[in-house]
C-alpha cells in the first residue's frame, strides 16, 4: 500500500488534536509496512517520522490552489492508492481515491454563531467535498450523525472510527524540572486545549471562583494552551472573579512533558459545550488522571463509564463536581481506574488500524473497478 496524506497540520512548535491524529496514522502505516507521502507546505514540518514516512512539500499562491490543483498534480505524480485528508476538505478531481476524516462540523454554524451567507457557503462546499469523497471518517456517532443529516450523506459512506491515544500516553513522573517550568505548584487542576468559547474555560473559570476559598488556596487551575490571542480575554475574567493567584497560564505544553502533566494532576476538566471527540481527556484518563467531562457533544459518548459527566446547564454542577474529586480520595481513585479502563478502548491497534483497514479496502476496490 501506498498511501498520500493531507499533512498541513504538523507544524513545528503547535500541538493540535488533527496533528495527533495524523501521527498515529502514519506510525500504524509504517508498522505494516506501507510506504507514505505527507504533503505539506512551506510550514509542515515532519518530526521523529517512522520508517516509509517521506515529506513532499507543494508550492502554491493560496489554500484553494494547494487543494485542488497542486495536490492533485502531485497524487498524479506519486501513483498513490489512496488519499486521506484529516480535514472535511479534498481534491475534487483527484487521479486516486479520497478519503476524509470529519472530526466535526463546528466551522458551519455551531456554538451559536449566525453567519448565513458564509455557513451557506460552506455548507455547499462540505457537500460537495463529502459527495466526491470514496468514504468520510468521523471520530464518533456525534460527528456521524451530523455529517450524515447536515451534508447529505449516505450513512453506509460514513464511518466512526475513534482517535488513536499514543502509547506515550501512561501514568508518568512528573519531572520537578516540568513543575518548575510550568509554574504548577502543589497539587493542580488541569485543562489542555484552545481557548475558542466553544471550550467553556469562562464557564470553568466561574466554577473555579464558586470553591470555597479554602479548597482554591490548596490547589491550582492550569489552563494550559498556546493560543495566545484569546488568553487575554480569560486572564481579564481570571481578575475581575479575584482568582488571579489560583490561576496559571503556562502556555503551551511540549510534547515530552504531557504524560508527566497529565498523570500528576489532581483532575483533568474539558468543560466543552461541544466536542467532536475530546482527545485530552481521552489522553488524560489513559494517564490515570480523574476526568471530569460536560455531557455536550461527544464526550459523554467518548468518556463513557471513565469520567465524571456534569450538566454544562445546571448551575453549580462544575463546581460540586470538581469539590468532590478534590475532597473526595475514594472517588478520585474510582475515576482514574475507570478512566484507564476506558481509555484502553482507543488503543491504536483499535483504532489506527481499523482506519488502515478502511483505507486498504477503499484502494482495493478501486483497483477492482478499473479492471
């Protein structure tokens, strides 16, 4: 199998859910021996590549050419047997069969944002993307179920395939060189992600500033992302709720420290109003950290039996949940079993290779139909 793969994601210096998901797709790939092409541009960088796994990057005046026109030249070049695209996007004319990963539809219109004439535009586009499309991945039957009502699709097209969790991703020390470093303290709460308002760290923030004083002065939130252009909006609400020095934000996380950060907090929180999966808790509960999820999206789907689900609605419900897994030992112990149980479920083999499965069947059967 030769198989090409959209690689814009791998950015050196940024640490996103798709270059996450990418990754273990290619180290699966190489495990069986299949030879792959990332495409790029002038910003993808290819780290710690396994063996097979080679960097390709396009010259292009603008996104939509890179996509439609460079791209395909260069499928046409490789002779490819399959294409996957990490995004809703790909070549409408490509010269192999396209697959797509649809993590979730929020760029149209979700989290309460009204933009008729773009999300129409988009929406066209999605369709049209979906419809030429082999076959389209989701990362749960929340992302499968709007794919299929909102773009139109056929349900036999779309597939839920979950997100692969690292194997670097197990209860590890914490080096006190990364505590330092990080500006973590005693004991802490963490959240890793972005900072878009879809995430509802104001909503966490406001639960934080509900605790007793007493249960904020032994403990720490840690709202961990590099997403410098909406922090300042947080840290202005951080002051105006007076928790300013129960709050740390430590900026974005390097790779080799994550586990360690993980595994060492008092209790991961991804209060998020809507998720297409919910990778950092799932990367959380595999390194034993108590997870406490909202019930929006997917994450109740995801986390399963492995976290605590609270109501993103009801008043206070963050706010007790987070009191109990601070106060209460017995608790916080069930969580991390359960969670490390839970989180055995996305183990590569059960998920990066039920995608390579996939793929190796939709070249298959396009082989078939040239005969």
């Amino acid at each position: 199998m030769r198989l090409d793969v959209d690689g814009r994601e791998l950015v050196a210096g940024a640490r996103t859910g798709i270059g996450r998901y990418l990754r273990e797709v290619l180290r699966a790939a190489a495990a069986r021996g299949w030879r792959s092409t990332v495409y790029g541009d002038a910003n993808t960088v290819l780290e710690d590549a396994p063996a097979g796994v080679t960097l390709t990057r396009l010259a292009a005046p603008g996104t939509r050419w890179w996509d439609q026109v460079a791209l395909p030249l260069a499928l046409r070049r490789s002779g490819a047997d399959v294409l996957l695209s990490p995004y809703y996007k790909g070549p409408v004319l490509a010269p192999c069969p396209v697959v797509l990963t649809v993590h979730d539809l929020y760029f149209i219109g979700y989290g309460g944002r009204r933009w008729p004439l773009r999300d129409a535009v988009l929406t066209a586009a999605a369709r049209l993307y979906a419809r030429r499309a082999r076959a389209i991945v989701t990362d749960s039957e929340h992302s499968r179920r709007a794919v299929i009502e909102r773009l139109g699709v056929a349900p036999a097209k779309v597939t839920t395939i979950g997100v692969a969790v690292g194997a670097e991703f197990v209860p590890t020390l914490l080096a006190d060189v990364a505590r330092a470093r990080y500006r973590l303290g005693g004991s802490y709460v963490l959240s890793v992600g972005n900072f878009m308002p879809h995430k509802n760290l104001e909503g966490l923030l406001r639960a934080w500033a509900s605790l007793p004083p007493t249960l904020r002065a032994a403990h720490r939130l840690v709202l961990a992302g590099g997403d410098a252009g909406r922090r300042p909006r947080l840290e202005t609400l951080t002051r105006a709720l007076g928790v300013t020095a129960s709050v740390v934000f430590p900026g974005r996380i390097d790779d080799a420290d994550l586990p360690g950060l993980y595994s060492a907090c008092a209790a991961f929180v991804l209060p998020s109003l809507d998720e297409g999966f919910g990778l950092p808790a799932v990367e959380a509960m595999a390194c034993g950290a108590p997870v406490i999820v909202s019930d929006r999206g997917a994450l109740p789907e995801v986390a399963g039996p492995g976290a605590a689900v609270v109501d993103a609605a009801a008043e206070g419900a963050l706010a007790a949940a987070l009191a109990r897994v601070l106060l209460e030992p017995e608790h916080r112990e069930a969580l991390r079993r359960r969670g490390r149980a839970r989180a055995a479920d996305f183990a590569p083999a059960r998920t990066a290779g039920r995608l390579l499965d996939l793929l190796e069947t939709v070249a298959g059967a396009a082989v078939t139909a040239t005969r």
